[in-house]
DNA sequence: GCAGTTTGTTTAGTTGCGGCACAAACTCAG
DNA sequence: CTGAGTTTGTGCCGCAACTAAACAAACTGC
C-alpha cells in the first residue's frame, strides 16, 4: 500500500487560494475596502468577495457594508475592511535589560492589554519566561480571548535551527540558552494553545515597523539599532525577514568605523558597537554614565535636553559621523531602499538629521544608493509587535490550517 | 517503447503554474528522472506526466522512456527528463577588460556556439556591443537554432531600472552609458528575437555557479571575485539574485581590510579592492605589473608556479588574511550558507585553503556562523553562463508565455 | 430625476490538480 | 522461469479556486 509511507508534502505546502494575502492586506493596512483589496489581489471582485466574506466567516476581520459611511469619490462606496477587534490574539512577550514585559496582541499590530514591565530580569532563563509568559496568561484569562500562537523578542541572536540565544549579555543569561524550546515549553506549560516563537529583538523591530510603522511598503528596509548596549540590525525583503542561512544575518555591531577607536572585544578596533552606543556617547559627552539598565534613557535625555552644551554636541557629531560611516558600509552591501533607526540612533537621527544624510551620502559609493531614507522608527513597542508578527505569520500563511 | 505519439487530449493550455518550477528543476539538473519531478514539485504522478509531457511538447525538453536505460534500483524504471539539444537557445555576451565573446547557450547551462574571444575593446559601448551582437548573431544564423531572448555581462555595476553602467573602468566606458538600452538596440538591429537583460559580470557568476557550477542547492550563496582590477561580490537568496533596491548591493570593493593600508580612490584607506586585487599581489610580492589586461593571469601563474619564492608566498598570505578578513565582515553582514571565489580570490584560496577559512572563522562572531564552506568557482565561462541565465529567466518563470 | 461611474452579487463555465484504480516495468527469491 | 514485491506511468472522476459576463445596487453631478 502506498498510503504511509509517503513522505511528500503534498497538502501543506500548497497555498490554499487567496486567502492568506487577503489576510495579509487587511492586516498590514493595505486593504482598508474590498475594492482596494480586489486590484491588490489582482483578482475579480467575485474572488475577492468570496474571500472577504471566508475571512469574516473565520472571525478575523470585519466586512463593513454600512450606507452612509461613503467616501466622496464616484461610484458606489466599497465595503470597509477592518480587523476584527473581538478576533483572537497572538501573546507577545519581550525580555530586555530594563525587565520583562508581556502583552495581547490583534491582527493589525493592535496591542490589546499589556502587563506592566517588570524590572528584575534574572539569570535563569526558565524562571524569567515562565514569569512573562505567567503573566500574558493571566492578561489572556482576564480577556477571555482566543490565542492563536505566542512570540518572543530576546536581545541576542537566535540560532537557528537550534533556537538557542548566542550573545544574551545585556540580561545576565548563559550563552547557548536554548530560549525557543525554554519559551515554548512554558507556552505549553501555561495552557496557551497554538505555536510558540522566538527571534531578536532587532529583527521583529524591523519586521513590526515594516507591516506597521516607519518601514511600511519598503522593499529593501534595513534597521539599526541600539539598545543599552551594543548594536543590532535587520533587513526585510519583500516583506520576509532575513535572517541568513542560520539567524545570524545582520550582526552589524563590528563593522569598522573609526580605525584609531577603542578596542572591541571582538578583537578590533572602532566597531561600530563600541563606538555609537549609550556608553559610548555618554564617556566622549565626559557624563558619568549611571546604571547599566537605564543607559538608553539617560544618553537620550542628555541629547534631548542638553544639545547646547558644546561636549554634548561634539560627541553627538562623532557618534553620527562613525554612524554614518557604518551606515554607508551597509549601503554599499545591501543597497536598501529605506533605513530605520531605533534606539539611541534614533535619537542620533532626530539631533541632526541633515549630518547623518550627509554622512551617508558621502560615503556611499554612488550617490543614488547613498541617497536612501533613514528615519526613525515610529512604532511604540515595536520588538513586542514584531514578535506578535512572529506569531501570526503561520495565520496569514494559511489562515483556515491555522486556527483548525 | 517508443513514446506514444498522441496524447488523448491536448490541452495546449495544460499547466500554467507548474510548468515553470519543473522546467526549472531540468534545467538545473535537479530532475534527472520523472519520478524526481514528482516529489521535487510536490504533486501527484498524474500531474507531473502532464506537465512533463507539455514541456516536451513545448520542444524544451526531451522525455526518454526507453526501456533498457534503467536504474538497478527496484520497481519500473522512470522516464529519464534532460533538455532537448535541438531546442530553443539564448544569445549570451560577455565584455571585458580582455576583450568581448558572444556565445549561444541552451537549457542546463549548455554552451552551444561561442565566437573567439576579441581583444580589441574600444571606449564606445554601441559599437562595442554592435559588434558583439552581431557576432552572435552569425553564430546564431550557422545553428539554425531558435533564439528566445539575449543576455549581456559587464564589468560594471548595473543601476535599476535605469540600466546604465556606473563604473566600467577597466573597460574605458563613459561612467553611467546607459547599456542596457544600447544592448537592447543592437539586439533588435541584428534581427534577434526575444528580450534583451544586462547584468553585472560578478551577479551573473554567482547565478551561473548556483545553478550549473559550485552554489547549487546552496539557499544563501555569496560570490565574491576579483578580475582585473577591483573586487566585486553578488548574492544569491532562495534562487535568485539579490541586487538590491537599485542594482548595487554587495558592492564590497571598499570594505575596510587593513586599517593602515594603501589609500583608495574612494577616500579610505585599506579597501578589499586595493588590497586584494592583481595589482596588489604583484607589487607586494615585488614583481613588475604588466599591461593591465593581463593583470589577473600574471598573478594567478605566479601563485601557481613561484609559490615556494618566500616574496610570493608572503604576498599570498598577507592577501589572504585581508581577503578572510572582508569575507568575515560580509559573513556577519549576510550569514551565507556558503561562499564561491572568483578569478584572483579563488587562485588565493587554491593556494592554501586552511589559511584562508582559518582567518574567517576567527573574525567571525560566532564559530556557527564562520565555518561556512568556502569554494572556488568551477564553471568556465560562468559570466556568459550567467547573463544566458538572465535571458532564459522569463522562460522559467513562465514557460507558456515567453515562447508564444 | 436621469446619466454616468464604481462596486457588489449571481450564475455559468474553466482549469489545475488530488485521489484512486489499474497497468507497466523493473528486482529478487526460489 | 515464475510469482511476489516494489516503484512508476496513465486514465478517469471530481473538487476547489478561480474567471467571465451579465445584472443589481449605491453613490455623484447635472
């Protein structure tokens, strides 16, 4: 009989009709009427009815045919399409140097309940994940939601396949922490149905605020940021999130940008890690840096409030010229068509904006790569977002295999 | 048996979303048999018959059914799938600081015709490429062979969608010719069929050897080759190219190897370009530089044949080290799964491999990630190879529709 | 109130493909 | 040589997803 052993994939890997990108339209914005959502799709209006109206079936999104709320254009007014607010959620958590949190998230990047930040972050990795993922239950009970899946943002690089955090330094964590299998088993633990994921917290940044936020409708969107300490990166292609052969794309923190810098544990010299994070900034500025949790904040406040003062704007200019410079290194490699920046780049950015453009420019190869965006991430909780995304992806892939 | 000569019925309009995946996998050798088709594709034996059957129709491939040919594994033997030799051919050519080569190329990669190799390159492109064209055209007009489509390689940047060369230097071409229309022109003149593609020499090596050469079956292929002068890189994701939003990704010439090395027109110091290049060899290794034309074959036979000269051998190693060095730098940016070396580089690693991954192991981040595979470049004429490959893309894509 | 425009809905095909049953071509054991 | 076992090719049926076309509905502006 030919019935087990065979072994190909026949079901799951077709894509099932339309109705995944449909999701998806919805979900990121793009589709706000049925009219919009038929010439995205590229299909008749009769497909992209039947579709709107499986998806509303489902309890994912709301089909609005109300009268009066019409447009001003001609013609008959479309339906509205809107995500469903009583819909199911996704339970995001995120784990970084000022603490954990844990929040509820809808499609469309909505945050529907959060818990408070916790601050006490502690050295086993087990005991902080139960907390979080404890904690977005209980957010989970008190919603009386359904959960479709769970996401969380670690600061470190993932591993893949093996889902193990390699460089979790800013939270005390062993190295090689198999955090993905730690965080599922708490999500099982926990009584959340659905599957559970893990990625960094730079890369779900990156993919929140391109479905969501400042990245939205990028082709090629490169994001660097800083948190405390140390620098991350991302790139989104096509709206997909790569991560290299093995999660370890984008580890930006060690391109050269000052020859004559400090020295990197990484063996170097001027990495781009040690030369453009809050320390950083906060020992060229001559600020006594405070503690470690609280960094970000303080060299933000300083840049903020204090531009005036000569030190302060001097070690802004060098932090965004070594910015610039890495910056122009990844345009030359990526040429993306949009960069963000998040964290203390972000603030960076906001100082001086024509600088850092000019930087840029000036270092890129040709003028048109040089000539890319670079704006500051928009999205509040944009790593919690993004692992909310990490969770509903398998939704928008195939929403009727997803919530069987 | 002979294949039966009519199917029951013929529905010309048989497959249209299958047909380009199959044709992709014989193409690349990937579906050596029928039964392969079936579970590459993941679909039924019926429906890859069907599919295999209107691909033959299509005068693209041939289905051998013989029966002696067999497998000496168990159960009836599958129908063997190749490309048909008389079927449908692309125009390939290839400029460069030696001169140009026109060629024709089948499906697999297969080299049908090429013209000598021309050594007069002259600093007008139209004319350049009038005459390339038109060699291929003769070469074309001798086979009696269908043409679908043309393919051009420079060594040059190519800008999208503008299509115009943004630094063809070594072949003395006005910076930003717009090549891609000029090729297109020639093409049309000569009477030749189908589309007209140009690329940049290094994204089109890379293509070639992930289809025909060392990348196959690699998911993140990193190329990194020098010629003449200059270093150039080009990635390939998932099968397909990445060139970024504009053309001009991996331009990793100028990514800084050696802090105190030699200035660069680009304004820093110590670039991958000047300090991995021919020119670079042969004056370390104290040697006279030749014509530049000849840059690249005098330094690989002096790698060859004076490696035990300790100048040379030192010369060798100091590349080597600034080689690894960048190579890391592009591992951490881009995490591949594998990387292929061209032209000098690959004469570099030939020379002493363990040297060569040592140094890219150390300087990556993390071992994972470092111990990528590092291979040469295996495939002759892999820039012709590579622009054919651009010019059979919209046959694979869509079989039905590329050669109506 | 009517023409013009845009969108939603219904109905009738069309098609790519899975599922199944069976035939064909091989290997191997005896 | 023969029959069992295995693997693959082929014909047929039907479904699910889509298109095409005709019609109905809801808006604007004159």
């Amino acid at each position: 009989m030919n019935g087990k052993a065979t072994t190909t994939r026949t079901k799951l890997e077709r894509g099932r009709s339309a109705l995944g990108p449909a999701l998806e339209l919805v979900h990121t914005g793009r589709a706000p009427t049925r009219a919009v959502l038929t010439s995205e799709l590229g299909v008749t209006r009769a497909t992209a009815g039947a579709v709107a109206a499986e998806l509303e079936a489902l309890g994912l999104i709301r089909v609005d045919s109300s009268p009066g709320s019409a447009a001003g254009s001609q013609g008959r007014p479309s339906h509205r399409l809107s995500v469903l607010e009583t819909g199911p959620v996704v339970l995001a958590a995120q784990v970084h140097a000022d603490g954990f949190r844990a929040a509820l998230v809808g499609l469309g990047g909505r945050i529907v309940a959060t818990s408070p930040g916790c601050v006490a972050v502690m050295a086993d990795p087990a005991q902080v994940l139960g907390e979080v993922v404890e904690a977005g239950a209980e957010l989970l009970r008190a919603s009386g939601l359904r959960c479709v899946g769970a996401g969380l943002a670690v600061p470190s690089a993932v591993a893949e396949p093996e889902g193990t955090a390699l460089n979790p330094l800013h939270i005390a964590w062993p190295a090689g922490s198999p955090v993905r299998d730690i965080f599922a088993a708490c999500v099982r633990r926990a009584g959340i149905t659905g599957p559970a994921f893990t990625g960094n917290d730079v890369n779900l940044t990156a993919l929140a605020e391109h479905r969501h936020g400042a990245g939205r409708g990028a082709q090629h969107l490169l994001c660097v940021a800083t948190g405390h300490r140390g620098v991350g990166g991302a790139l989104v292609l096509d709206g997909r999130l790569h991560s290299g052969s093995s999660g370890l794309a984008l580890e930006v923190g060690h391109l050269t940008v000052n020859p004559e810098g400090r020295p990197c544990h990484c063996g170097g010299r001027g990495c781009l890690d040690v030369e453009t994070d809050p320390l950083a900034f906060l020992t060229t500025a001559r600020r006594e840096p405070g503690p470690e949790e609280s960094l970000l904040k303080q060299a933000g406040n300083l840049l903020r409030t204090e531009y005036d003062d000569p030190a302060v704007r001097q070690a802004a200019e060098a932090l965004i010229d070594r910015l610039g410079l890495g910056l122009a290194g990844l345009v030359n490699i990526l040429n993306p068509d949009r960069i963000i920046l998040g964290g203390l780049h972000r603030d960076l950015l906001e100082a001086d904006p024509e600088r850092l453009r000019a930087v840029v420019a000036d270092r890129s190869l040709w003028g048109r790569s040089g000539s890319v965006p670079i704006l500051p991430c928009t999205l509040a909780h944009n790593s919690l977002v993004g692992a909310a995304e990490l969770a509903w992806q398998p939704v928008l892939d195939d929403p009727l295999a997803a919530l069987a």
